[in-house]
C-alpha cells in the first residue's frame, strides 16, 4: 500500500476528512526535538498530542 502524506492546518468549516493517523514533527536544521506518531480513531473528534 502507498502512503501518502498532506499537511494540512485548515480543512475548512463543515469538511469531514478520512484521516488514518496524524503527527507532529519540530525541529531546527537537523536537530529533531519532537516527532510523534498516532493512529487517528474513527468518528472521534480529534488526536491528543503531548
């Protein structure tokens, strides 16, 4: 299976997205300071991330 990557910071008000997982990436040049993964659930309002 290919896997496709989007970022995204606005889908719009009313737009329902098919989101299978989400992360969340900080860094400065080639220093990685957070990169986190999580399988996004369905029909579930949002993925926390700490």
């Amino acid at each position: 299976m290919e896997e496709k990557e989007t970022t995204l910071t606005s889908s719009g008000p009313g737009k329902n997205l098919n989101i299978e997982s989400v992360r969340i990436k900080i860094w400065n040049g080639d220093k990685v300071y957070v990169d986190e993964i999580k399988d996004a659930k369905p029909n579930k309002n949002g993925v926390k991330l700490t």
